[in-house]
C-alpha cells in the first residue's frame, strides 16, 4: 500500500516564544523503514518545513509549510493511508486542522493518528469525524498489522493498541505490549527525510561543536516518575536500549551517507543501563569513530561515575545535560527526584575537571512553589559550578501526573475542553493549544505574571553570576581546551 506520514506544522499562539526546533521526526522514520520492510511504499511529509516557513499573526505563529504545499504533495503521491503524528497536547490543534484540510478534499482516504497525545485521549482525538483510528504507544507493528487488514479488508477487532471507528462507536482494542527487542528494527528512514533542511538548520546552531550535526535515539522510554513528564503516554515505564554495536553502526552511516560530524543523543534516559552506555563509548574508541556528541535531553547524573565520565569524553562527547529541575530540597521530594543533589555536583565538578561542558536544566512554577524555593535553583545553579543553566516555566500537561495536583487545587482545570463526550470542531483542539501554550499556570503562591518575573530574574541572576566568575576564573575556560577545536568553542561559548 501507498503509505503518507505526516508531521504537521507547529503553532504557537500569544505571545509565547517558542521556536519549536527544526530536527528529524525520528519516529516517523523508524515507522516508515519498518513499514518499507513489510513491503509498503512509504512517503514522509515534514510539514514543519524550514526555519523560514513561518506565519505570523497578531494572535498566533505558525511554524510550518504552507496549507497549499501540503495539499500537493498529497495529491503528488496518491496515498491509500494518511498516517498523522501528534506528539503534543499543546500542538493538537495542528493535526486536526491539517486533517480536515486534506479529508476535504480526499473525504474516502484513511487517516491514522499516532503519538503522545492520542496514546494518552484516544477517544477525545476520535470525536474528531475525519479521524478514523488511533494507534497507541509504540506504533511499528500495529501499524503495519492494520495495513494487511485493510488492504484485505478485513475486522480490525484483533489489532492490539488500536482505537478504531464502528459505525457510531469507538472501539478500544487491548492495549499491545512493547515490542521484545528494539534491535530488530531497521534504521530510521532517513531517505524519506528533507535531511538537507535539518542539515541546513545544524550549520546555524551557535552551540554546535562540528558541523553539519545529526540526531540519533539509542534507546526507548525512562522508568523514571517525574510528575511533569509525559513520555510513559507512549512507551510506559518500560525501558529498552539498542546494543553498541547497532548504535556505532548508525553513526558511522551518518558520517558515510551525510557527512555528520556531531550527533546529539535524543534519548528520554540514555543512562539508565550504565554498562551498556560504557560499552557503547568503548565500541567508539575501539572502531576509531571520529565523532563528536552530547546529551540534549538530559542524563541521569545519580547513576554516573567519574571512570564513566572520562570514557564518555574521550569517546567524542564534549557536552552534557542535567535534567536538576529544582535545587529546593521540598520541590524535589514533590516532582520525585528524590536523589540528593550532591551527586550532580560531584560530576558537575568531575565533568569541569576533564573539560567536558555542562548544562543544567530547571522548572520553575510547580503548585506548591514559593519564590524563595525558586531562588534555592538560581542558587544551586550558580553554585553548582555549571556552564550554562536553562529556566522553563512548568506547563502542566494533562497527560503528566501534575496536572492532577493543579486541578484538585483549583488552579486548572482543563476538563471542559479536553471532554471526550462533547463533540470537538477542528477550532475545540485549537483551544485546546492555545490555552496549553500560555506561559506559566497559577500556582498556589504565584501568578503567571509573577513566575514570568521570577524567570528574568532567573536568568539574570544566573548569567551575571557565571559571568563574574569567568572573569575571576579564566582557568576554567582552559581546561576545557584540548585542541584547537575546543579552542574555537571556547572563544564562542564563552564570547
């Protein structure tokens, strides 16, 4: 069959300024390779586009290729399937919007949501009419099971992980168990992908070391409960990782085939399996790989050691990130990360020590927060001796098990426009966005308005404070170059 995959545009409303990032749709490509083996025709539609495809109103952003490109190259390719990828509430408006476009014009054709959102409100996205089936969680097999079952037009009663349309009803299938080994599956589809756009995208990037720079997933979920997060809508509490060799197999392609010469590991918890990460460094330096590469979401710094650390610089990683989330002893017992903080400090210093770049990550606005526990993560963040530190304002995510707190507080309440037994226009999951994408939620202590302040004044404080220090400390700078690309670096991050 003749498979579309599309990610749709992104829009952001208000004044929020978020700029969604320009980087592959890893899992539609894993979709779309396993889809390839299994004999299917398979089209990848990044509707996201170029940094320069964007449409700005008073009222909203629209990051994303225009309505009538879209429509083209459906038309060009002829699909007999429309798979529609929606991995954020906040951005949910986007897939039903781009569905009734093309269901408008093509009112027989097949559409199939999958992702974060719809894993977690399958029967909200159905209330949609021109959305036929959801496919939960992990989507490879199922996807491809309801593939031969329509092209034999057969009952879709026995698909596991599938929420499927009856006449009037909405049937939920059982839910499918995560697949046994992750290792079977082929690469990602990278051959379907505009890859000269996100190639085009790492040549601008401040913070990249070498470039062109690509992306790469070693592994599948995060055991972790951290109350913000929403990654268990679709992989659970399930963690899987990717053998070394597969891994180092892939990087070496991506030099061969595209010339990379970074890549950022976009794992939810690349080191949950500490032997395996150690492997995976040790099968870099055996091959003699030549690559540089960092950790933008984040590794799990209470199963780190420094041997760890100094096998992982010396493998080509030159930046890490620590998701700290709080520095307030309180928060951090509320959010789940009940490992003491002196961990991270430790490797932070460690890190420092051998060169190796650090960035840490916070929230600030969970519902019990005062100020004073915001500015314990200014402090931490100053204190802990790391590079950079980055501030977001919590955004309380209905699939996430804050959200719960918020609403039993009284603080928000998103139950009226997220209830699956009213009926939903394509302009409902666009109120749906827009109300998800306001900067910051009431909390118990603090306003919107207040945690916009406490955000300046984190990053104002944090940047004067580590500029201080630079210039006090120019030794730090130092040990961070070993050659003349980290000096080039050096003079650029530190500049």
């Amino acid at each position: 069959m003749k498979v579309m995959l599309v990610f749709p545009p992104t829009t952001v409303y208000g004044d929020d300024p978020s700029v969604p990032p320009v980087v592959q749709p890893l899992g539609l490509a894993y979709l779309g390779a396993y889809l390839e083996q299994e004999g299917h025709e398979v089209n990848i539609l990044d509707g996201r586009g170029a940094r320069e495809d964007t449409t700005r109103t008073p009222t909203h952003t629209r990051f994303g290729i225009p309505d009538e490109e879209i429509l083209r190259r459906v038309d060009d390719f002829g699909p007999d399937v429309l798979g529609i990828s929606n991995m954020f509430t906040a951005y949910s408006g986007d897939p039903h919007r781009i569905t009734k476009l093309i269901k408008d014009r093509h009112p027989k054709l097949p559409v199939i949501f999958g992702g974060s959102h719809p894993s977690e409100f399958p029967e909200l996205v159905m209330k949609d009419k021109n959305v036929d089936m959801v496919v939960k969680g992990e989507g490879e097999v199922t996807f491809a099971e309801l593939l031969t079952k329509i092209e034999n037009k057969e009952s879709l009663n026995d698909i596991l992980g599938l929420t499927y349309r009856d006449g009037d009803r909405v049937i939920q299938n059982p839910p499918r168990e995560r697949m046994a080994d992750i290792n079977s599956l082929p690469l990602p589809a990278r051959h379907l992908l505009p890859m000269d756009v996100y190639i085009k995208e790492s040549m601008r990037h401040e913070f990249i070391m070498r470039k062109p720079a690509g992306a790469m997933v070693t592994s599948r979920g995060c055991p972790q409960k951290c109350v913000f997060c929403t990654v268990r809508a679709v992989w659970g509490r399930d963690w899987a990782g990717r053998h070394p060799s597969k891994v180092v197999d892939e990087i070496e392609f991506l030099q061969e085939k595209y010339n990379m010469r970074e890549v950022s590991f976009l794992d939810d918890d690349l080191g949950r399996d500490i032997p395996r990460l150690a492997a995976l460094c040790d099968e870099i330096i055996r091959r003699k790989v030549d690559i540089r590469w960092t950790t933008p979401n984040g590794v799990a710094h209470w199963l780190l050691n420094e041997n760890l650390l100094d096998k992982m610089k010396a493998s080509g990683c030159y930046r890490l990130t620590f998701g700290i989330e709080s520095g307030n002893k309180e928060t951090r017992k509320f959010i789940k990360k009940k490992v003491p903080l002196e961990q991270a400090t430790k490797m932070i210093a460690h890190a420092n020590k051998i060169g190796l770049w650090t960035i840490c990550t916070f929230i600030l606005g969970f519902p019990y927060e005062k100020k004073e526990h915001m500015r314990d993560s200014i402090r931490y963040a100053i204190d802990s001796g790391t590079d950079m530190a980055v501030f977001y304002l919590l955004l309380p995510h209905p699939t996430s098990d804050v959200y719960s707190v918020f609403k039993k507080e009284g603080l928000l309440d998103l139950d009226p426009i997220m209830d699956p037994t009213v009926f939903k226009e394509v302009e409902d999951f666009a109120a749906i966005g827009e109300i998800l994408s306001q900067r910051g939620a009431q909390t118990k202590y603090c306003s919107p308005e207040e945690l916009q302040e406490m955000l300046t004044e984190a990053y104002k404080t944090f940047f004067k404070a580590r500029l201080k220090k630079w210039v006090m400390n120019p030794f730090h700078f130092l040990r961070k170059v070993n050659s003349y690309e980290d000096l080039k670096y050096t003079i650029k991050v530190g500049g």
